[in-house]
C-alpha cells in the first residue's frame, strides 16, 4: 500500500498522532485536519485513499463532511472510517447497521488491531458501495450529481424514519408499564 494518503481530520491532536504512530511506517502518507472546514479542503484537494473522520468536530461538523462527501460522486468512492467516543450520537444521525451506509466505525478510544479492522472493514465496504451509471442518469435527465444527491436525502429521510420508530417502540413500552 505504499504511497497511499489516509486523511485523519480530528479535533484531537492526541488522536491524529495515535493513528499514525498505529500505522505501518512508509506504507502511508497522513494528512491531517484539526477541524472540519480543513478535512474538506484536503478532501477536496489531496483525494485521499482512505478517510478517518471524528463525527464530533468544530466549524464544520463530522456529520456534515460526511453529507458533503456522500453527495459528490467521486468523493463517496473514497473508504470511510467514522471514529467517534460516543456512538450514540452517530447513530442519531446515521442508524446501524452502519456497513449498509459503507462506512466502517470505530468508538474512541481504540487499539492498533482495532484500527487495522475498520480500516480493512472501510475499504471493502466501499468497493461495494453501488455508484449510479451515467446512462441510467442521462436516459432519465437526471446527472449523476442529482442522482447522489437525492440518494443522500433518502438515507437521511430513512435515518429519521428509523428513528422515529425506534422512539414511538420506547414510547409504547412506557405507556405498557405505566397500565400495568
């Protein structure tokens, strides 16, 4: 794998040291971002082989890089590894299983086997992430852009759906113990 860029953006230096020192010396080149407004920009300009993403970030949120990443095409193609010390907060945004969104995750704090998986885990989820084909966007006159973008809402109306559900089922079981 060498000469391949793994970008780490975290708020946390401690954090961003620890993944490269976990990382095989010479097989990777680490990028790092304090902040997600600077992840952007090295997305954007050094197109990384791998992100580690910390959902909780300042300026621009870990959440809104995914978004961002998941409605341009090329960028989505990119493996993703979500790392986050609170997974509930993940999961309030994006529901599990969290391979069906391929991504891979990894709750702060972490080990260099722990990383070594994810990191395995991101790069096959995402060679089988499906792409929209450009002829299925230019016969309905749709471009492809339009056809991520719109796929990117659909996950997000279902993350709210799922949800909404799973708060209704809390809901009922409240209501049963409270009648019984």
């Amino acid at each position: 794998m060498a000469g391949q860029k793994i970008l780490v953006i975290d708020d946390s230096k401690v954090i961003r040291v620890r993944v490269r020192e976990m990382l095989p010396q010479g097989n990777f080149e680490v990028l790092e971002a304090k902040d997600g407004e600077e992840g952007l920009k090295l997305i954007r300009q050094a197109r990384p082989n791998l992100i580690m993403l910390d959902f909780l970030l300042p300026k621009v949120s870990g959440w809104e890089v995914y978004q961002k990443v998941q409605a341009h095409a090329e960028l989505s193609k990119i493996p993703l590894v979500i790392m986050s010390g609170r997974e509930e907060e993940v999961m309030e945004k994006i529901p599990k299983p969290f391979e069906k969104h391929f991504f891979a995750f990894i709750a702060k704090p972490f080990e260099k086997k722990q990383l070594t998986e994810a990191i395995k885990s991101a790069m096959v989820l995402a060679k089988k992430k499906p792409v929209p084909e450009a002829a299925a966007a230019s016969s309905s006159g749709a471009g492809a852009a339009d056809i991520q973008a719109m796929t990117v809402k659909m996950a997000k109306m279902q993350a709210e759906i799922d949800t909404l559900k799973k708060q209704m089922s809390q809901v009922i079981a409240i209501i049963k113990q409270k009648l019984k």
